[in-house]
C-alpha cells in the first residue's frame, strides 16, 4: 500500500469536477430557460437559432409597416369619400341651377356654394397627409408629375427581404385641377353672379353635369386602387403574422431547453456529485488505514 501519492482521491476528485461541471450547465440551463446559452453549448444551433431571430424580428418590423401603410390608405379613401360626397351635393345643386323652376336670383345663390364646395375640395387635398407625406395632391411647389401617389409610387417593406413590397400608385390628385372639368365649373360658377338670364344660367349650369359625373368616375377609380391595396396590405400582414409565430416556433425548438428533461439531468448530476463527494472522504480514509498499520 503506498500513501505518497492517494491514487484514489484524485481519480475521485476528477470524476467530481466533471460531474460538478455538469451540474453548473445543467442549472444555468434551468435558470435561463435556455439550451444554448453561448456558442460551445451548440455552435450549429446557435447559428441557426439567430437566423431565425433575425428572421422573425424583420417579419416583425414588416407587420409594423404594414399596419401603417393601412393607417395612410384608409386617411386617404375618407378624405376621398368626403370629397365624393362633396360633388354628389354639387350635381344635386347643378340639377336644381338647371332647372326653369330656379331663378337667376337663386342660380346666383347655387353658384356662390359650388365655389365654396369646391374650394373645400381643395382644402381636404391639401390637408390630407401622413406622417408629413401629402396622400392627394403634390406637396407644395411640386407639378402635377411629382405628386406623391403617382409618380413616384409609395413603396411599403413587407417582408425581409429588399424585394418584398406592395406599393401603392395611381396618379391620385384630388383637387379642381386634377378632377375633370372642376376648375371649369369653379370658374363659370364665380361668372353666375349678376350675369345672364335665368334661361342662360341655367343652360350654363347643365353644360357642368356631366364634368361632374366625370371627376366622380375619377374619384371612384383612385378609391378603388386605394381599397384594393389596402386589402393587399392586411392579407400581407396576416400572412407575416403566421409566419412570425412559425419562425419563433422553430426557434423555439431549437434554443429553448426542454424543463422535463433537464431537470431530470439536474437531479441526476446532483446524486452522482453527492456520491462523488463521499467517494472522495472514502479515498482519503485509506491512507488513515495505512497510518494504523505503522502504529
């Protein structure tokens, strides 16, 4: 028997570093609720379980796009439906002004509320806007070729990648000057005052009906693109919404520690450490025996 060197307890107490080695991943684990929590715990996991990350917080950003690309659609087609009930009122005033029933008095009288109707026109053109993005009309000093859902198109990012948009464009100007025939209506309207007999404001104010017909079927159309493509924005939105918990899902399967199984590893590893511990006293009792012997 040789007591120089205690053979025995170091071999215990490297079996009992490991083991506690073990239990301290095992309980970090626990703790964070994650199976990796650095690199070496599974370097191709890691890498993986990033890319999804990444993946699903752009998707995220996407839905939030997307969310706001249907706020400005849906503040562009009630600044359009106001102005489609505007010209409604004005073909019902026109009916009325082109009638022989109407005097030149009243006709007159027509004339002043279809210039300020359509000067309302314009002001809801003007003052429509987004986040500081004129929806109807060109912002100020701009042409009619520079106006801001036309040319050029918004753009909305719904999705993760550079290629990934909807976008929104359809020529919309929404004032006199881009409605068919209203700068002419506005005009002739400010000339009923004081002019004419009633038979020829009447005949004046029938010439404007069907311009008035016209700027409601060019209205109707930009509606319609805005309608439609907010109907795209909120199928894109489900549809990365879906893949948002997807992805997280994936996530999830491959970074987050399964609590069963590792606190089945935790109970484990703390027996085998306790038992290590006892192995270690046990290991150092047989030198005790040898110094008996030389008693």
């Amino acid at each position: 028997m040789r007591i120089n060197t205690n053979v025995s307890s170091m071999t215990a107490l490297e079996a009992n570093k490991k083991t506690n080695s073990s239990l301290g991943l095992s309980l970090e684990k626990l703790s964070t609720g994650l199976r990796i929590n650095k690199a070496s715990d599974d370097a191709s996991g890691l890498a993986i379980a990033d890319k999804l990350r990444t993946h699903a917080t752009a998707l995220n950003q996407s839905v939030a796009n997307g969310n706001s690309a249907v706020a400005l659609s849906q503040i562009a087609d009630k600044a359009m439906a106001e102005q489609s009930n505007i010209l409604d009122i004005i073909k019902q005033k026109l009916l009325q002004a082109g009638t022989a029933t109407t005097s030149a008095e009243g006709i007159e009288s027509i004339g002043k509320d279809i210039n300020k109707l359509l000067d309302q026109v314009n002001n809801i053109a003007v003052q429509t806007s987004y986040n500081g993005i004129q929806l109807l009309q060109g912002s100020s000093g701009t042409t009619s070729a520079e106006r801001v859902i036309g040319t050029p198109k918004l753009k909305f990012q719904m999705g993760a990648t550079a290629t990934d948009l909807i976008t929104l464009g359809s020529g919309i100007t929404s004032n006199t000057a881009g409605l068919d025939g209203m700068s002419a209506l506005q005009a002739s309207a400010a000339g009923w005052l004081g002019t004419g007999s009633a038979a020829d404001l009447q005949s004046a104010a029938r010439t404007h009906i069907a311009s008035v017909d016209s700027a409601l079927n060019t209205l109707n159309s930009w509606r319609a693109d805005v309608g439609s493509t907010q109907n795209q924005l909120e199928s894109g939105i489900r549809n990365l919404m879906t893949q948002v918990t997807n992805t997280k899902a994936a996530e999830s399967v491959i970074r987050d520690v399964d609590y069963a199984q590792e606190s089945a590893t935790f109970n484990k590893m703390n027996i085998i450490s306790q038992a290590g511990t006892y192995a270690i006293s046990q290991a150092n009792n047989v030198q005790q025996n040898v110094m008996r012997l030389l008693q």
